[in-house]
C-alpha cells in the first residue's frame, strides 16, 4: 500500500491507511461540475502519487461521489486500498427538479438528504454506499456530521456501527465532524477507531489541540485530519478565498497572508507547511485533501513530501503565529 506516502493502523485495529488521503467531494461537482473523466484521472493520478486511502459520503454530490470513486477504482486489487465513507444522511429518490447547488453540489437533484443516525438508517444507508461503489465491503465507516443528532448518534448510530465491526462488515468505525468537542466525546465514552476532524487542526484553528488529540493519543485512538487548507484560503490566500466553506474574514485573510510569506522566507510553500503542520501530531494517522483535478493530487502529493525547514516553525513561534505546544515535524523527527 502506497509505501513511498507511508502506512499506519487506525487505532489498535488491522485497517491501515496511507500518511496522504484522497478527499473525494470535489470529484463529486463540488462548488462547481466536474466531468466523468477528469473525476476518474483524478482517482487514478492519487494511485500513481500512492495514495491508497480514499474517502468518501453519501452527501458527496448525492452519491455521485461513490459511484465516481467505485468506478475508478475497478480493476485495482481489492487488498491494495482502504475506502471509507459515511451514515448519517439517507439518501432518497426525488423528482424535485433543479440541482444541488443550495447543498455545495453541481449535481442534478435527484436525491434529497434525510438525517438519519437509526440502527436502521446506518444499515440501510450503508447498504445503498457499497451498491453504488460496487463493493462487497468498505474499511471504515463514520457518522457523519451528527452536531444536532447527538442523542440519536450515540443511542442507536453508534452501537449499530460497533454491531457491523463485530460481525467483520467493516474494518473500523469512527465519526466526522467540523469540531473538536463532540469528537473528543466518542474519544472517551466510545470505542472508535478513529475519528476524523475537519477545519480544527490547522495552521489557522489548533481548537483540536486542546482536548481532542491528547485524548486520541491517549486512548490509542486515530485521527484523520480534513481540510487542511481550511477550504482554500491556506492554499491560496487573497481576499474572497473560502474559510469554511464560506468567505475568508479580513482579519484570518491577514493571518494566512502572514503564513505565506514566512514560508516564502524559508523557501517553502504556505501549503507544504500547512500539511506538515498536520501530519506532525503523533496521533494523527493520516492527512485527508481534497482534489478535483490529477493537477492537485499531483501538486497536494508534491508539497506533503517536500521537506520544511525547521527555521519556519521557529519564526512562526517566535512571531505568535503558533503556538509553541503545537508538534512540528522537526521535533517528531528529532524525538
């Protein structure tokens, strides 16, 4: 699997996933369509780099993302990869009209989102994944997003996804969120995996760093970290960017502008450190980016095993724009 990116565990189970992971919303018409054959070179181009841990959901382009990541994955063997997607949100038939643009999607509307974090609805839901990825198993599921469904997630959404690890349907169970709060939760009063945490452990947010990967590292639990680039503006800041999935605040546009030319100094780049920073937490077991492109994947592969100097993160210390109990490469590779 992908030796040159690296592999780990997740948590104290037998699914393993490379250091680099694909991110298949884009592949999906996020913000904006994608056609079928640049959705597929994409997958194939993450192959080549030796990706082997994609991930996926439901909500993804309404299935579009799953059939997507299926068909382009056909033909590679089976034992070589590991595929996660997500329960949650059920996806039903409907003849509503217009896209799925109001959802992030440029996708035809023919699928609407129920929440459901049922016993049943985490069966039902994953059933109807592996159909449309054409597989007989995946390795890893989360709940997906269950902020306003706690109650629901862990009565009966969580004891189903530890019911189908039980019965070897799947290889491990976590959840997914954009916070750090209720995953440190399902840290210490569940027994996940790994949970994957999206936009808190980043050059501009370490909320994660509080309580959550302390926690995870502690009881020998994964963390994926997702979204990076906070949705782009750490890969390319200038006003208008996208900070959570939304428009930068001039003051954060600032802060990563600050970030740039402190690697530009080094002679780095803003994103070769914003996925280092991300990688060099001991219990982080992989990094998730998002490509819609072979370009990204190439350019995301490049910049993850570029090297940083260790002079950045000590200017970036020394200035305040980190702080100084966050991990860095240098002193993961020294220690």
């Amino acid at each position: 699997m992908g030796t040159q990116l690296g592999t780990r565990a997740l948590g104290r189970g037998s699914v393993g996933v490379t250091a680099l992971a694909l991110g298949t919303a884009g592949i999906a018409g996020l913000y904006r369509e994608v056609p079928e054959e640049q959705a597929h070179a994409t997958v194939d181009a993450a192959w080549d780099a030796g990706v082997r841990y994609f991930d996926t959901a439901p909500h993804y382009g309404i299935g579009h993302s799953e059939r997507r990541l299926g068909a382009a994955l056909r033909g590679r063997p089976r034992v070589e990869y590991t595929v996660s997607t997500k329960v949650g949100r059920r996806l039903e038939p409907t003849d509503a009209g217009g896209d799925d643009l109001a959802d992030g999607f440029a996708v035809p509307a023919t699928h609407r989102r129920v929440w459901d974090f049922s016993a049943d609805g985490v069966r039902r839901t994953l059933d109807a994944s592996l159909e449309r990825l054409g597989l007989d198993r995946v390795d890893v599921v989360y709940l997906h997003d269950p902020d306003d469904h706690a109650e629901e997630a862990f009565r009966e959404g969580y004891p189903a996804l530890e019911k189908l690890r039980s019965e070897g349907v799947v290889g491990a169970i976590g959840a997914g969120m954009n916070q750090a709060g209720m995953l440190t939760r399902f840290v210490r009063d569940t027994d996940v995996d790994v949970v994957l945490c999206a936009g808190r452990y980043t050059l501009l947010d370490q909320g994660a760093l509080t309580d959550l990967l302390p926690a995870a590292r502690a009881r020998g639990t994964s963390v994926v970290i997702g979204g990076a680039f906070n949705s782009g503006l750490l890969a390319d800041p200038k006003p208008g960017a996208r900070y959570d999935y939304r428009a930068a605040p001039p003051e954060l546009v600032d802060r990563a502008l600050a970030l740039k030319a402190a690697a530009d100094r080094h002679g780095t780049t803003l994103r070769a450190a914003a996925l280092a920073f991300c990688a060099a937490h001991p219990a982080v077991a992989a990094v998730l980016v998002g490509a819609r492109s072979p370009h990204e994947v190439r350019d995301c592969a490049a910049q993850f095993t570029a090297e940083v100097p260790a002079s950045l993160w000590q200017e970036l210390r020394e200035t305040g724009l980190l702080p100084v109990e966050a991990p860095v490469p240098s002193e993961e590779e020294s220690s």
